[in-house]
C-alpha cells in the first residue's frame, strides 16, 4: 500500500493535483462566489472546450511532432458545421458527420504530407495552418454564420446544476485518449514512435501508418472542440481556434509531456487545462487585467519545462 | 540439412561508399553460422538487408526457398527472421517486458493484456539468468543489462532465423557463457544462427561455420570453421597473414609527463581512475563497450566533470571547466569515436572542417576572418594528411570515410594540441586507409605529441600502444606494458578483463 | 538562383495583366512591405541557423516598438537615440530567449512559445493596450523616404542589414562559430567553441532585428500600435518562417542563405501584392500563401532526393 502511495507521489501528475487542490482553496476562501453554481458552471464549460483542444496537440506531442494547425482545423470545421446547417440546411447529425469527415481528411494531408516528405511537422502544418485557415475566411470573408439550429443552442446552453451537458463529449474523449495511450497497442506504438522511431520501426511497427492515425486522431480531436465552441458561442465564428496555439501546448507540457515525443500524461494534461482554467478564473474574479492571463500562461510553461527537467536530472542522478 | 536462408550477389550503395559488393551468404537450418569481417567490411549491412531495414540495390535473397523483398521490418519478422542490431534499440521509459514484447503485445478484448506481458517476458529474462523485474523501466538498467533485453526481445519471437549483430560486445563473460548455452540449445532444436563478433575465441567456441567480408566481398564464403585454423580466418578478414603492422622504433622521453590523473573520480561514475601519459608515448586504453573510456576522455575535456582527484597537465594542477579551455589553455584535442554526430560538420566544407579549432587565433579586428588566411592556414594539412579531395571547399559529408578521419584528425594538427586523445580511430575505415592511420598516429607521438588512444580493436591496440590500460566498469583494471605479441598482450588483457568479473 | 527568376516572371506577370502593378505608386508601397518583410525574414533566419526558432518575433517587435514610442512621445528622446534603445531593448529580450533555452536545455520552440505570451501579456498590461500616435515628424518621415519616385527607403535599409549579415556569417569568427554549432551541436562544443554563447548570441541578433522591423513599421503606420503584429505577434509567424524556408535556409540549422531570404520575401510580398491587385480577394491571400510555403518545400525535398538519386547512380 505505501508502495503504491509513493508510486502515485512520484507520478508525473501528482504536484499538480496539489497545485489545484490549494488553489482551489484558496480562491474558495478569497471569493465564495468561486463556488457557487454558476461559476462551476462556467469553469467546467472553459474546461470541456480547452481539454479537447489539449488532447489534440498532445496526441502530436507523443510522436515527437508538433500540430500548429489545430486551432485552424477547429476553426475551418465549426464554420463549415454552422455553415453547412445554415446555408444547406443540412441535419445536425449530417453536420456533424461532414465535420469529423472533413477533419479526418485535413489530418490525413498533414500526416501523409509529413511522413511521405519527411520535412519537419512544424513546417507542414505552420503552411496548412495558413491553408485551413485561408479557406475559412475566404469562405466567410470573417463574417460569422448566424442561423444555428435551436437544437445545437440548447445543447450549449444545457446543464444540469453546475455541470453543462456538453461535458460529455470531453469525458468521453478523456477516458478514450486514456485507454489509448495506457491499455492499446496502438496507443503504445505511438509512444514507441515518439520515443525512439528506428527502434520501433526495428520492432515491426509500422512509422508512417502510426503517424498518419495519430494527425488524424489530433484533427479529429480538434474539429470536436470547434463544433462545441460553436454551441457555445450559439454562432459560427471564423476566429474560433484562432487563441488555441498556447493553450494546447501549455496544458500538455504543464501536464509533464515530453516534446521530443515518447512520454505524454492524459491525466497530466487535463490538470493541465484545470490550472489554465483557474487562472483565468480567478483573475475574472478577482477582477485583474485579462492579459495577466497571457502573461501567466507563458511563466508556467516556462515553470512547467523547468521542473520537468529538473526532475530528468535528478531521477539520473539517482539512477 | 537445407538452406533457410540464400543471399546471392548482394549489392547496396550509400552515398561515397560500396557497402556490399556481390556478397553471397547461406544459412543451414541447425547451425551458428560466424559473420566476421573488419569494421567496415559490410557485415551490418548484411543483417540490415535479412531484416527489410535496407532493400538491395542488387541480388536476390531466398527464404525457405522462396525470393522475398522485404518492404520493412515487419516483413522480415513476418517470414520468420529476427535480429539483435548492433545499435541499441529500446524504448527507455517502458518496462522491460513491454520492450521484449513490443513487436507482439498480447491482448484481450482490445486492450493490452499486461499481466500476460509480464509473464512471457520474465520466461525469457529467465533462461538468460538475467535478473531484473520485467515492471521495471528499461532506461534504469545498465549497458549490459540492456543488451541482454535486447537479446531476449529477439529471442522471444521464437524465429527459426536468428541474427545476431555483436551480441556480446558490452557483456560480460559470464553472460556470454549463459547466452551461448542458450544459443546451442536452440541450435539443437533446428533454429539457424548468425553470430556476428569480432572476438574470435568466441568464434571458435561457439559457431560450426564462417564467412567472411572484406571491403563488401566475400572473402570466403560458408566454410566448416572444423576445416581452418584460426591464423587463416585472420587472413581472410585482413587480406594478409600479418596483423601487426611494423612501425619501428619510437624511443620517448619517460621524464616529460604530458597528463597525469591522480585518483579521478567524474560525474559520469569514475572512481580512483590514475594514469600517466608522457610526451611521445602512446597510452592504449582497452576496455568493453560501456565500460567508460570514451566518457574518462569527455569528462577530462570539460564535456563532464571531474569531481575528484587530480588533474595534472604539463606538471600543473589543471583545471577544466570547458572544451574551450581545454583547447586553447591546455592545448588537449579530442577525435571522437563518432565522427558523425560528434567529430565532423559533415554539412560543411573542408576548409570549415579543419579550420573550426583556429577560427579564433586566425581572426583580426572584431573577430573579422579574411578567407585567404584560412585556407593558407589549412591547405597544407591537406596536403601532409593526403586527404583525397578534389577542393577545400568540398562538403565532407562527400568524402570517403577514411578521408573523413582525416579531416579530424587534420583540425586538432591545426590547432597545435599537445595532447591528443583518439577514440576508436579506425572504425568503418577501408584496411588501406587504416595503416595510413596508423602510421599517422604513430608519426605524430614520434613528433612529441602525447596521444592516449582509446580502442576495442586488439590488433590495433598491440600495434600501436607503448601501454595499454585496461578499463571495465568505469575504473582501471590494470596495466599491461606492451610487446607488441599478439597473443601474449590479448591473454593478459582478457585476464584483468576476467579478474574484475570474478572479483 | 531559381527564385531571382521566378520573382522576374511575376514581376512581369503582373505588370502586364494589371497596369497599376507598375505604377510608381503601388511600386512605393509594395517596396515599403518588401523591405519590411526582409528584416523579420532576417531576424527568423538567424535562429533558423542555430537549429532553433524564435516564434516570439512578433510579440518582440511591437513590445520594443512600443518602448520606443514611449521614449519618443512621452519622454521626448530624440528620433536616433530612441530607435537605438528600441533595437536594444529587443536585442534585450531575443538575449532572454537565448538565455532560457541554453539554461532550461529544452528546444528554443517551447521557451519561445512561452515568451512570445509573456512578452505580448506584459506589453499590454503596460501599455494598457493604447497606442502612441503623435509621435515626431522625423520619425514617422523615415516611412515617406522614397527614391528615384518608386523606391521606398525601407528596401535600401533592408538591403544594407542584409550586406552586414552576410558579412557577419561569413567572414567573421564569431558567425562562422554560430554556424558550425548550428550544423553539429556536439562537434562544435567538441572543436572548442563556446555552443552556448553562439545560441544566446543568434537569439539577442533576432531579438534586435524583429525591433528593427518592428521600427520599420511603425513608422509605415505613422504610429505604434499594439496590434500592428496581431494577436500575440502571430500574424509576423507567416512571413518571418516563408522568406527564409523559400530562401533555402535550412530548419536543421548550420546552413544559411541572407540572398535567398531577401529574395524570398521579396517573392511573397510581390504575390501578396500582385493578388491583392488582380482583386483575387484579400480573403484568399491566406491560402494561397500556405500553398506557396507547402509547395516550396515539397519541390526541395524533391530536389534533395533527386540529387541523392544521381550521386548514388554514379
Ligand atoms: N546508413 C549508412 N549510410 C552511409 N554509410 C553507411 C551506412 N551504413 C553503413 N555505411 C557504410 O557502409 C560500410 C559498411 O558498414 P557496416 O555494414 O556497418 O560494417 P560492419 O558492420 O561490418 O562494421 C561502412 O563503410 C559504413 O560506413
Ligand atoms: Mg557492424
């Protein structure tokens, strides 16, 4: 038992837990109103959009790449999901449906383009970023889609007590993500890929296979968040996505992921979003400069990446 | 008993070298089969073609009688083939049964099945003798225990064809001695083996056939190893009876001593390591994979540090935070074991290359380098190394290997080092070449230099050495004053090897 | 070169499907971006050839634009000294990223990303989000500078940066240093140079540039806008990674071209440009942009194998 107890000690995620366990306190004693119904309300609804859009950059972390272009895929999917409803008058289940297909093929491109050319994954999707993005405001020409359908509204507006309907969606992609990554092969395989990519490719994996199906996981990933952002916002914004970049690299690397690929933490991560979402709460609360926010979120990458070498450094030293 | 496997005029390039040239190789059920060569003669690449890592440029290769063409690795586990490489290949932040696994994790209902993992595992870590819990995460092991995983990741594929790429060149005997058992008993049951080594006791104690590669040829090909005498196998790999190259007389002077270490412990885990190198002598550093040389050599260059001990350079307690000030204020240069990723900027030119370590003293005002001093500066390095290069503005990535080495070995005479540590100078290089390297180094001590050459090859070691220090385990095991008799000088050197384990 | 080319055959593309391309006014204004373009180009490439990247270019410029409006317009500094204390206020910054990348040893992409929020965060908080708008004649005329009628002194500024680069990395010891490490960390560091200095050094230089660039712009606009560079600074990322990738500087670091990313902006401001003229739309420019970047790539890739193809023939 004490074996187990120093195991979840040592555990990438567990000084997080702490760090949002305090701070929760914290503000609880600072404003009671942190806890009131309404409140809860909103966190949980920052928390369902942000995990998802953290999930997607951390399935590209895990193979040693990088995904610039999540906030566009998320962007170019919820104006077409809107849009596709509005102008075609298309049923929301189709709507939905076009907007997995579609993002499923913009992963596909940007993983079979990365494999195939072998140029960095950073470039790639720095230039589809510019692409998906491009086709969402030359489509809208940046004016946003109105006419959603009643029954998406509800459903963004939905909650039972503090807890929105929506965060159903991201629940269930959480504990999806996490028995990929811990308990199927091919959640492994991806790992193996991040974490030394010629000795998986020795072991029979095959790379490119596991790499194309993890950009399109991460599209995927990210055409949910748009979808629900546009529930949210009750309208189809073309500047969805577009404040995504940090966030989704924050939340991971907060959450202990290696950016050389191999090791990522879904419970991690979803901390991760947890913290971002506090702080952002608090300084609301608090009534502090929203920018603070941006000002913080880069000091705790930074603080984030330092502990996570440190403690490198330290289980070498001890090893 | 019948051929599983026949490779037949096998060809592959890489860009400047011809790594196979027609080699032909067969592989009979119920037999180990020894695949020597120098470094260098293309056995890698051999193993690299059964395991769909590399495809041939040319030639056929059968399995079980049928023409296959490996499209990747997978393919060649497919049809029944599975390899130990040279390189190590595990994923470090997984458990040791999941790496031994990897290329076939059980499951059940979808989901990795872990207890299952661990068990089938723990079998194999078993049969090596090798005890660690298959929980525990690879990158906590030592060197020899990971190559022992490595060993048991091909083994457990229960493949009729097993390749082995110098399985054994960072265990210890006695693992060896377990291994091997192992080895024979599979034998014995039908599988066929390929055992790559360059020791040769191991050889003979081990396999029942040879071939041989030199420069990417076949130098013989599937000799009964009961039908041929050590000495002739030697031939075969060296091309002539001689191993030791006659260098002549280098008389030193014993009194100058160019570096001292006094009971030097690293931050890398050396511990009481002590040594003295004097001006024109050439002190050998012998020691397994892994057993910390090239690393003393780093730690001694401010890449670690030393933590403690002393450090004498010229008769001075010395210092060294940093490669620089090792350079520029000791005067001590390192050619690294890895002339790609550590000695040479293979992107760059000749000039670039060479010049890299005097950039700084070749510099006028606000660091301003006129070209023309540089290539003055350098050229004539070209010409004494005789580097084959058609300009100095050739990117190095396009020279041969040995002429690469030479490259490396031209920057530390540009920058004037007193000291000069050599790691495993001759690695991948063409037999010619090597003797010019030999004799370089040889010259250079004879010049005064003090130069601490840190090698795995034997022969070379006892041609070139006036000492040799024998290493394991990140410590001195003893030393052995060298008479440049082959078989004298290998027997001492095994017996401090053996001494440690024992001890 | 290839694109010196290809930027001749737009040029005349252009110019004879649309007159007003060539008019001295549209040639004003589209050397005005051009030169601008180059410098944060230049400041990109800098770090490019360390194997690194610097994604906080953008949120540099303006937060050093910014102090320089204020050392203008609230202070009264003089035109000369203020731009000066703008450039090294940058330089200050890039040094920061160099700093945290050497010390924290993890790639320059995270410490960037992380700064380039910090960075634009605290420039808003300080700034409160509001521009200096009156700033001094002298300045906001270096903008309206024009030679032979057509040419905006932004491209000869750019062009003289560019000549003292190349300079820099090619015959001096320091950028030659800067770019073995950048080639081959581990050689370098084992050839005796100083690995960590060339880092912290090739961040201060970006840092300095995107200042530059962002002076540039500022004096276009006639103002220092905290916006100029969008959201965190994002909207420089395209044109700061496009003229150097173009350009044939390496990503992997150790190889550079200062020709090839000049000509590389000056490439995309010249279809940027060109577009916006054929009345394509100001929405697709975008897109077509990002296929520029993605086919430019690919079409090296290609090159580079092809080129591997015939060594290994022979
Ligand atoms: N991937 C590669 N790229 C370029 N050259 C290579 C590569 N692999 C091997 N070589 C070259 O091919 C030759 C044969 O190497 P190898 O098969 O590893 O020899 P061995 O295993 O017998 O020591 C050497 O000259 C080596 O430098
Ligand atoms: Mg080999």
């Amino acid at each position: 038992m004490t074996d187990r107890l120093r195991a979840l000690a040592l555990a990438d995620w567990f000084g997080l837990l702490v760090v949002v366990l305090v701070a929760g306190a914290l503000l609880a004693f600072l404003q009671p109103a942190f806890l009131s119904t309404y409140n809860i309300y909103v966190l949980l609804l920052s928390f369902s959009l942000w995990v998802l859009v953290a999930l997607a950059q951390m399935v590209i972390i895990a193979i040693g790449q990088m995904n610039l272009s999540v906030g566009a895929i998320g962007g170019l999917v919820a104006i077409t999901f809107a849009g596709t409803m509005e102008v075609w008058g298309l049923p929301i289940p189709l709507a939905v449906l076009l907007g997995l297909v579609l993002a499923a093929l913009c992963g596909l491109f940007n993983g079979v383009v990365t494999h195939v050319s072998g140029i960095s994954a950073f470039i790639i999707t720095l230039a589809t970023l510019s692409i998906f993005k491009g086709i969402n405001i030359g489509i809208t020409e940046a004016q946003p889609f109105y006419a959603i359908p009643d029954a998406v509204k509800a459903f963004g507006a939905a909650r039972l007590g503090g807890v929105p309907y929506m965060l159903v969606v991201p629940a269930l992609a959480i504990v999806g993500v996490w028995l990929l990554f811990n308990r199927m092969v091919l959640g492994r395989q991806i790992l193996a890929v991040g974490a030394n990519r010629h000795a998986a490719e020795l072991s029979g994996i095959r790379v490119g296979r596991v790499v194309v199906i993890a950009h399109v996981l991460s599209a995927v990933l990210a055409a949910t968040a748009g979808m629900l952002a546009v529930a949210r916002l009750q309208l189809g914004q073309p500047t969805i996505g577009d404040d995504w970049l940090i966030l989704s690299f924050a939340a991971p690397v907060i959450g202990g992921a290696i950016l050389a690929g191999g090791h990522v933490s879904v419970i991690g991560t979803c901390l991760g979003v947890v913290i971002v979402t506090l702080i952002n709460n608090a300084l609301v609360l608090l009534g502090i400069d929203p920018f603070f926010v941006q000002l913080l979120l880069g000091a705790l990458i930074l603080a984030a990446v330092m502990l996570n070498r440190w403690r490198e450094r330290r289980r070498e030293a001890l090893a | 008993m019948t051929a599983v496997l026949e490779v037949r005029g096998a060809e592959k390039s890489f860009p400047g070298v011809k790594a196979l040239d027609g080699v032909d190789f067969v592989l009979r059920a119920g037999e180990i089969h020894a695949l020597l060569g120098e470094n260098g003669a293309g056995k890698s690449t051999l193993i690299k073609i059964l395991t769909g890592i590399h495809e041939p440029d040319r030639g056929e290769v059968r399995v079980f009688g049928q023409a296959v063409h490996f499209a990747n690795a997978r393919a060649a586990i497919e049809a029944g083939i599975s390899a130990v490489h040279q390189e190590r290949n595990l994923i470090p932040r997984m458990s040791v049964a999941e790496n031994i696994m990897l290329e076939n994790l059980p499951q059940r209902l979808g989901f990795v099945d872990y207890a299952e993992v661990n068990r089938q595992a723990l079998l194999w870590l078993e049969r090596l003798g090798l005890e660690v819990a298959p929980e525990r995460a690879v990158r906590t092991l030592s060197v020899a225990q990971m190559q022992l995983v490595e060993i048991a990741k091909a083994l457990v594929l229960e493949a009729k064809i097993l390749l082995m790429d110098e399985p054994t060149a960072s265990i210890t005997p006695h693992e060896t001695d377990v291994l091997f058992g192992l080895l024979r008993q599979l034998r014995d049951q039908g599988a066929a083996i390929v055992f790559v080594s360059h020791k040769l006791e191991e050889v003979f104690a081990l396999c029942d056939t040879v071939t041989v590669l030199r420069d990417g040829r076949n130098a013989c090909h599937a000799v009964p190893l009961a039908e041929i005498d050590r000495a002739a196998v030697v031939k075969f790999m060296i091309g002539r009876e001689e191993r030791v190259a006659k260098l002549g007389t280098k008389p030193f002077d014993a009194t100058a001593t160019a570096l001292r270490l006094e009971d030097v412990a690293t931050s890398f885990g050396h511990a009481g390591v002590s040594l003295e190198l004097r001006r024109g002598e050439i002190l050998g550093l012998y020691g397994l994979v892994g057993a910390g040389r090239s690393e003393l050599a780093k730690a001694l260059l401010g890449v670690g540090h030393v933590t403690g001990g002393r450090v004498e350079v010229a008769g001075k307690e010395a210092s060294i935070p940093d490669v620089t000030t090792a350079l520029h204020r000791y005067r001590i240069g390192y050619i690294s074991e890895d002339r790609k990723a550590e000695g040479l900027i293979l992107i760059h030119d000749v000039a670039s290359n060479i010049g890299v370590t005097i950039w700084r003293r070749l510099a006028g005002m606000l660091g301003w380098l006129a070209e023309g001093r540089v290539r003055r500066a350098v050229a004539p390095l070209v010409d004494k190394l005789q580097v084959r290069t058609p300009s100095l503005r050739q990117r190095v990535g396009n020279l041969s290997g040995g002429n690469q080495q030479k490259v490396s070995v031209a920057k530390w005479l540009a920058a004037e080092v007193d000291i000069l540590i050599v790691d495993e100078p001759t690695v991948g290089i063409d037999i010619k070449t090597k003797t010019d390297l030999h004799e370089l180094i040889w010259q250079l001590a004879k010049d005064g230099k003090a130069i601490l050459l840190i090698s795995s090859d034997m022969p070379e070691m006892v041609a070139l050495a006036d000492r040799i220090l024998v290493m394991g385990g990140f410590r001195v095991l003893g030393e052995v004053l060298n008479d440049h008799d082959y078989g004298r000088m290998s027997r001492a050197i095994m017996a401090h090897i053996h001494e440690a384990e024992a001890a | 070169m290839g694109l010196a080319l290809l930027i001749v055959v737009l040029v005349a593309i252009f110019a004879t499907v649309n007159p007003g391309f060539a008019s001295p006014f549209n040639l004003f204004s589209l050397t005005r971006v051009m030169g601008i373009d180059m410098v944060i180009g230049f400041s990109m490439m800098v770090v490019l050839v360390t194997g690194g990247l610097n994604l906080a270019v953008g949120s540099i410029g303006v937060a050093a634009v910014m102090v320089g409006g204020w050392a203008m317009q609230v202070q009264g500094v003089p035109v000369l000294p203020a731009m000066a204390m703008a450039v090294a206020f940058g330089a200050f910054l890039g040094w920061i990223n160099g700093q945290l990348t050497v010390r924290i040893g993890v790639h320059s992409f995270i410490v960037t990303l992380a700064t380039m929020s910090i960075f634009f965060g605290a420039m808003i908080v300080l700034t409160k989000a509001e521009s200096f708008n009156a700033l001094p004649g002298a300045f906001v005329d270096l903008g309206r500078l024009r030679y032979w009628g057509f040419v905006s002194g932004m491209l000869p500024a750019a062009l003289i940066v560019g000549v003292g680069l190349w300079l820099f990395f090619n015959r001096t010891s320091l950028g030659r240093e800067i770019l073995a490490a950048g080639a081959n960390l581990e050689a370098a560091r084992l050839s005796g140079i100083r690995v960590e200095r060339t880092i912290v050094v090739a961040h201060a230089m970006s840092g300095g540039l995107a200042a530059l660039a962002g002076l540039m712009l500022a004096a276009r606009n006639g103002a220092a806008l905290p916006s100029m560079a969008g959201h965190i600074g994002m909207s420089w990322l395209l044109p700061a990674f496009l003229a150097p990738v173009l350009g044939g500087t390496l990503l992997t670091g150790g190889v550079i071209s200062v020709v090839g990313t000049a000509l590389g902006a000056a490439m995309v401001t010249i279809i940027t440009n060109g577009l916006l003229q054929l009345q394509v739309g100001e929405f697709w420019v975008q897109m077509f942009l990002g296929l520029i970047l993605l086919a430019a790539v690919l079409l090296d890739r290609l090159r580079g194998v092809m080129a591997e193809r015939r060594r290994q023939v022979r």
